[in-house]
C-alpha cells in the first residue's frame, strides 16, 4: 500500500479527492434534499442568491430552485462523465490491445481508423452525432463515449507494443494459450494502470465535452444539467449572471477534482516520475 | 528538401484518412432523419408529394446509397461540397465566407496560448517548486477546467456589461462603415475576448508541457557543459534549453489543431462570430447536412494542413529529424 501513503502525502491529491467525495455526496443526496423535481416551478423567478432563505442560490428565468439544479446536476455529470468515460476506454482497451497483439495489417486497419477520428475534431463528429442520433441522455453519453476513444487506444497499444514479446508473454505462447486469453489474461493486467489513470482525462473532458452541448441546447433538455442551465441563464447575462454563473463554477470544481485525483494517482503510481 | 518529401508522403498518407472520414459520415448522414429535400421543402412551407419527388430526382437523392457516395465523391474531387438549401448558394461558398473569422480567431488563440504557455512554463520551470511555480502550476490546473463557454459568459459580464471595455459579441461594428486600420482596429476589439476564451484551456496544457519539458532538457548533459564554459544563466536558457524544449510544445500544436476547431463552435456561438464553428452548430440545428457534411470535410482538411506545416516546423528547430529522413 505504498502507492496509497504516496497519494495522501500530496496535498493538491487530496484536496481533490475531497472536490470528488463533495461532489459525490451532492449527487447521491438530491434526492432526499429536494424531494420535488428540480426542473419543476418553485418560486418567483430571478432571485438573487442569498436573499431568501428557500433558495439559497435564487432560482433561474422560469422561476426553477438553482441549488436544486446544481445539486441534481451532479448526477448527470457524473453519470454521463462515468459511462462515458467507461465506454471510451473500453472501446480504446479492445482496439489498442489487437492493433498492438498482432501488429501487420489489423495494425493498420485499426490505426488508420484511429487516425480518420482523431483528424476530425471531436467536437464536430459530437455534433454529426447528436444530429443522426437526436439528444437524448443516452445518445449524448454514447455519442461523447464514442468520440473519446482515440486517445487510450493508442495509449493501449503502446503499452501492448512494449508487453507483447515479453519472456512471460512467450511463456504464455509455448504453453499453447489462446490469443485471447493472452491478450485479456497476461498483457492486459499489466498494461491497464496507465490506462486506467488516462480514464481521469477522458471523464474530465467528457463532463466538459457534454457541458458544452448542453450550453448550445443540443443535449438533453429533458434532465437538469449545469451546461443546460447555463444556456438558459445566458438569456438573462446582462443582469442576472448569476444564473450562468453559479453552474460554471459547480463544472469547474468536478474537473478539477477529477483532474487532480487522476495526477495524484499517476503519480503515486509512478513514483519515479513524481522525484522530478 | 528531404524534409520537404517526408512531410508530403506523410500529407499523401493523410488522403485515404480523408476519404474513410467522408465515406464514414457520409453514411452516418443517411441514418439521419430528413434530407435536403425535407429540409428545402420545410424551408418553402410544405409541398405535394410529386415535387418532392422531382426534387429528390433533381438532387440525385432517388439513387442507391452506394451511388449517392459515388457521386458525391467524384464532385468532391472536383471540388464542388453540393448545394445548401438553407442558404441557397452552394456548400464550398458558404464555407468559404464563413472560414477566415475562424482561422484569425484559431491563429491568435494559438499564438497567444503558446506564446505565455511558453514564458510562464519557463518562468515555473526556473523556480521549480518555489511560489512562482506552485501559482503558475495552480492556476494552469483551474485553466485547465474552465469550461470555455462559462468563461466567455462571465468575460462579457465583466469586459463587456460592467466596464464597457470590449464589445461582447460579432465580428466587426456593422452600424458604421470603416476601413483600413480602423476595420483593423475594430476586429481586433471584437476578438480579445473570444481568443482569451478559446486561448485559456490551451495555455494551460502549453504551460504545463513547457514546464516539464523544460525541466528535462535541464537536467541534460549539454546544459552542464554549457554552464560550465561559463555562460550567464540567461543564455542557457534561450539558447540551448529553450530550443529544445520546444519540440514537444510544437507537436502539441498539430495535435490539438482539431481540438482547437471543435473548442470554435463554442466560442463562436458565445460570441456570435460568423465563422465556421458557427456554422456547423447551425447546420445541425436547421437539419441543413449537405453543409454540416462540407464542415466536416473543410475541418478534416484544415487539421491535415497543420500537421504538415508542424511537421516543416519540427525539422526546422531539429536537424537531426532531417538526418534520419
């Protein structure tokens, strides 16, 4: 348990740890906080925060409690940061462990592929699929899951590159082992921690990825996200920021956690690296 | 010259990649629902069923989806994106006016995202975990998970609602008419904000790879030999680490160009610049896909042509690349 005394003596890993057990814990308790739904009619619309104790944080143009979006806002996130994240990595895993296995031609089908998505910004194929697919939460998860992969698919391969003529490796060969059950078997533990750390970059871009399509109304309207509310309080910037505001921050504070909860863990299991 | 025909075997590489990424969304663009014709007779106020029928003949859009590709890649070839019903004029002039507010605001963003990711890495990297680094380092790290929109938003309440110092939105003041320098002048005002808020998240990944890039080129052997034929400390380090350690900040540039076009449609849509991001974002909301299609092949495009002149860049500040061939 080295690496865990490792990660708890850095602060910037704990403080985000903290961010993400804060956030966790906001959206596990949205539902005994505010019983009602969130995207339901609560007040006088545009109350400033602080000005009336039953919404702390004022409520939006439609009059909709803010605390309560934010509070609800925190599952979204996570959830379409999470199952995003876990299909973009798993997509990532299977094609970076075959191009990397068998290298020759699979290689380069599968990088070539790799290739056409990582030349089309991934931001405009989001948007080509929310098009075909319409916005519903699940096909914005899918559809940022699916733009994400890239990335730990050559990371993957990378590290299947350098495992795949290892003395274990041909070990597992002349006892007769299947592919398969080298690839997932031996090569595969031994190349997932670094995946595994990347997954914080991929959550973290996914929430701001999903953020932004919601910002421009192409996400689920339906459900209430942070990007959504600050699209709806960009009506009333001028003079109500606050509506854009306060959402913005509750984004900022996840990436953050996930950014830095994933450095300390790069680090603490990297300890060499961290020495520099 | 050597260089020259790497670069461009690696340009010629990139072509069937195009292609897989036309023939991919071109078939994604089939699931879709509604075509042009939908959308034209949408836009026209409804109509029989023989004229959309007429319509879709004259579009081509009765053809097999095999022939449909075919067709489309031979105009491709020739350079003609289709028709866009929405604006009424065809895909490639469409894109074309809306390009250069999307190149200028890509082109200072990068310039100012690398220019002070370089000085500040510097700067942290040479007080290595003393307070200039550990504030640079935090707030590189806040940058980083900004959302750019959200940042744009609170900018125009700041720049634009309270102090009235920049204009919050578009691309020149159409109420007066001017020229020259003062057009200049006047674009420039209009596009601080937008570039600060596409600039910031790409600072903070140029600042954070400056610095540990820095830090190992340090730590070399040439920098010790350096020091030790008893060069000040300020030519150390413009003259043998700082080249050095920007190789990686530049292959960063070719890597994060389709990153950059995608953080544009945001950033475009806060601002309401007329530009490509823009466009993409509307063509997707009027269903218009004959254009989104063209944005797609326009920003493929764009993101090859950087990653050939960050390959031309990269031999330049490294000889030995040419070496190698």
């Amino acid at each position: 348990m080295d690496a865990l005394k490792r990660y708890f003596r850095s602060p910037a890993a704990v403080i985000g740890l903290i961010l993400l057990l804060v956030v966790i814990a906001m959206a596990v308790s949205a539902g005994f906080l505010y019983t009602r739904d969130p995207l339901s009619l609560a007040g006088r619309p545009l109350i400033w925060p602080f000005s009336n104790p039953r919404f702390l944080l004022g409520t939006d143009n439609s009059g909709r409690d803010i605390a309560a979006q934010i509070f609800y806002g925190a599952r979204i996130s996570l959830l379409i940061g999470g199952v995003a994240t876990a299909i973009a990595i798993l997509i990532g895993i299977l094609v970076g462990a075959f191009a990397g296995y068998y290298g020759g031609w699979v290689d380069n089908v599968l990088m070539r592929i790799t290739e056409a998505f990582q030349t089309l910004p991934n931001f405009v194929l989001l948007l080509v699929l929310v098009a075909v697919f319409g916005s519903t939460l699940t096909t914005v998860t899918i559809a940022v899951g699916v733009v994400s992969w890239p990335a730990p698919a050559r990371l993957t391969r990378a590290e299947f590159l350098s495992l795949r003529n290892r003395e274990f490796v041909q070990a597992g060969r002349t006892l007769g082992m299947r592919d398969i059950k080298i690839i997932l078997g031996e090569i595969l533990p031994n190349a997932l921690p670094p995946v595994i750390v990347y997954a914080s970059v991929v959550m973290a871009v996914a929430i701001l990825l999903e953020s932004a399509l919601a910002f421009l109304r192409l996400s689920d309207p339906n459900v209430a996200s942070w990007g959504n509310l600050i699209g709806l309080g960009r009506d009333v910037l001028r003079v109500q920021w606050y509506v854009s505001a306060i959402p913005g921050i509750a984004i900022l504070v996840t990436v953050l956690a996930v950014s830095l909860v994933g450095q300390g863990l790069n680090d603490a299991l990297n300890p060499r690296l961290k020495s520099r | 010259m050597r260089i020259l025909s790497l670069a461009g075997r690696r340009l010629a590489a990139s072509i069937p990649t195009l292609f897989l990424i036309l023939i991919g969304v071109f078939l994604l663009l089939q699931m879709a629902p509604g075509d042009t014709v939908d959308a034209l007779m949408a836009q026209m106020g409804g109509g029989d069923a023989a004229s959309a029928r007429e319509l879709r003949q004259f579009y081509g859009l009765d053809l097999s989806i095999p022939m449909q590709l075919a067709n489309y890649l031979w105009r491709l070839v020739r350079l003609d994106l289709g028709f866009s019903s929405i604006y009424g004029k065809p895909v490639a002039s469409v894109i074309l006016e809306r390009l250069p507010p999307t190149i200028l605001l890509m082109t200072a963003s990068l310039s100012f995202a690398f220019f002070f990711g370089l000085v500040f890495g510097v700067i942290a990297a040479r007080g290595v975990n003393r307070w200039p680094d550990t504030l640079i380092s935090t707030l590189g790290l806040i940058f980083y998970a900004t959302p750019s929109f959200w940042f744009g938003l609170m900018a125009i309440v700041v720049f634009s609602v309270y102090l009235q110092w920049l204009p919050s939105g578009g691309f020149e003041d159409i109420g007066t008419v001017q020229s020259g320098v003062w057009r200049v002048l006047d674009i420039a005002s209009h596009l601080v904000l937008p570039t600060l808020t596409l600039g910031l998240i790409f600072l903070a990944i140029y600042l954070r790879i400056m610095r540990a890039s820095m830090l190992e080129v340090l730590n070399l052997d040439f920098v010790r030999t350096a020091r030790a034929k008893g060069l000040d400390e300020t030519h150390v380090v413009t003259r043998h680490v700082l080249r050095n350690a920007l190789l990686p900040m530049v292959t960063l540039i070719g890597l994060q160009a389709g990153t950059m076009l995608g953080g544009s449609v945001v950033v475009e849509s806060v601002f309401s610049l007329p530009g490509l991001g823009r466009l993409a974002y509307e063509s997707v909301v009027q269903r218009d896909l004959n254009t989104l299609l063209g944005i797609v092949f326009v920003s493929a495009l764009l993101v090859i042509v950087v990653n050939f002149v960050v390959d031309l860049l990269y031999a330049r500040l490294d000889p030995r690349i040419q070496a190698d061939g």
